[in-house]
C-alpha cells in the first residue's frame, strides 16, 4: 500500500494513504467527512476509461492514512495535499473535492497557486464560509455546530446515523438512489475513522474561505444539490460564482449532498465535460 509521510507526533510518522491509477492528465479526488478515497467509486472508473491518471487519498485521521491527534485544520490538510502533489510531481493536474474536500482545493490553491494545476472541481463546496457572523448573514449559526460536537461526544456512532442520513436524504431517496448496502458501506468506513478526527473536523469546517477564493486563477466546476442539507447551497454554492473569476455552476434538482454517489450520471458528465 502507497504512503506519503506528511510529519509526525510523537515518535510516530504521519503518513497519508492514497492510490495512483492509470496514466494522462492527472486528476485527484478529495474526499468528504466522514468517508475515505474508496468513496470516489463512481467516477473513478469513468476517469479511468476516459483516459485520465487519477489519484485518490485517505485524509489524516480517515480511511487507511494514520490517526493522529493534531493537524485537524486546513492549512494541515493543504499542506498533506501539496506534500503529496510534489511527491508524485503532479503537473497540469485538476483538483476535484467534495465537501470537506473543497475546502483542501481552496485552500491549496490560495496558499500554494496554480503552479500545478490547471482546473478544479468543488462538488457540494464548504466555500466561502459556513458561520454565521455580521459580516456573513448567509452562514450557519454557532449554536449548531456546538450541537454536533455535544452529539459527537455523547455517541459518536449515534451522530454518524443522524449525518449519514442527512447527507443521503434517506427519508426521500431510500430505495431509488441510495440502498441499505450502501448506507451501511458509507457508515463502517465512518465508525472505522478516528474518534478524535470525528470531533476536531467539526470547528474546521467554520474555516474562512474569503480570501482564498479571489486568488484562485484557474477555470472551476461547481455542482451540488438544490437539497444539501449538509452545506446549505444558499450558503455555499450560490455564492461563489460572485467570487471566484472563472466559474461554471451545476444545480442538480432535488440533490442531496453526496450527489456524486446519489446522482453520478449528472455529476460525472459534468465532471467529464469541464476536463475535455
């Protein structure tokens, strides 16, 4: 299995599990909370098949990369992301997250450019931010978040139950675009993820993404559902083609937040538009 060590705590390595597929213009998939790379299992072989090198990796705390007790913030997972970038000399690459995801992609290329990247892709996006404040009527009040952590902490798998069938809409889509099997799948790799990772991600996604958006300098895709009720499209979505110079948004009618597994004919011939 292919590893990236991206620091250490302790007398341990930090290292990042990730998988490297096929050949030509590469694309990395970035996972969202509280899944793992596996979960890119519906555009991978369509990337594949169209010709594309695609990359897919475990954050920290997630999936198979190690479990550490630091590093939960987004200058971390930037930094994780562009570790692994130098190591496989990633060049001309497009950058595609989803949910938490996005927010490595904006972060990255607000820190460390464009240099080798050519495109991104932010699917059900975190961006600009998620609080609410004066500033940012839009957001999500304090108060929620301070419910997920109290939620987390009394019954970490209780809240899983609760996020998961959020993030699916089962109460509307059981049945028709999402199974019983594939719920459980999305909630063995959660339960799998760090206890302590499960936790700190949460004030992460309060991160302000304000001052990144404007120095992205490269074409984006944004697609996601008019029904996320994970990350709220008039929050998020919808606001970023004022901020962002060269942007091309998708709404997918009656989508839930994971569109990519509920929806992926939609989203992976958006995807495969935006890369020809």
């Amino acid at each position: 299995m292919p590893y990236v060590t991206v620091g250490k705590e302790n007398s341990g390595s930090i290292e990042i599990y990730y998988e490297d597929h096929g050949t030509g213009a590469p694309v990395v998939l970035i996972h969202g909370y509280p899944l793992s790379g596996a979960s890119w299992e519906k555009q991978v072989p369509v990337l594949l098949e169209a010709g594309h090198r695609v990359i897919t990796y475990d954050r920290r705390g997630f999936g198979n990369s190690s479990q550490p007790t630091i590093g939960y913030d987004y200058d971390t997972f930037a930094g994780d992301l562009g570790t692994l970038m130098e190591k496989l000399d990633l060049r001309d690459a497009t950058l595609v997250g989803f949910s938490m995801g996005t927010g490595e992609v904006t972060r990255y290329l607000g820190t460390y450019g464009s240099e080798r990247v050519v495109k991104a892709a932010l699917f059900g996006p975190i961006p600009p931010f998620l609080l609410q404040a004066d500033d940012n009527p839009k957001g999500v009040p304090q108060s929620v978040f301070d419910g997920f952590m109290e939620s987390i902490r009394r019954d970490r798998y209780a809240w899983f139950k609760f996020f998961l069938d959020n993030f699916y809409n089962v109460d509307k889509l059981h049945g028709t675009r999402i199974s019983d099997e594939a719920w459980n799948a999305s909630f063995e790799v959660a339960v799998g993820s760090s206890a302590y990772a499960t936790l700190a991600c949460v004030p992460t996604w309060l991160t302000d993404f304000r001052a990144d958006l404007p120095k992205i300098d490269v074409p984006v895709l944004v697609v996601q559902g008019t029904e996320d009720r994970i990350l709220p499209i008039d929050a998020t979505g919808r606001r970023l083609p004022d901020l962002v110079s060269d942007v091309r948004f998708i709404e997918i009618e009656g989508g839930p937040h994971n569109v990519g597994w509920t929806h992926p004919d939609e989203v992976n011939s958006a995807l495969m538009d935006f890369l020809k």
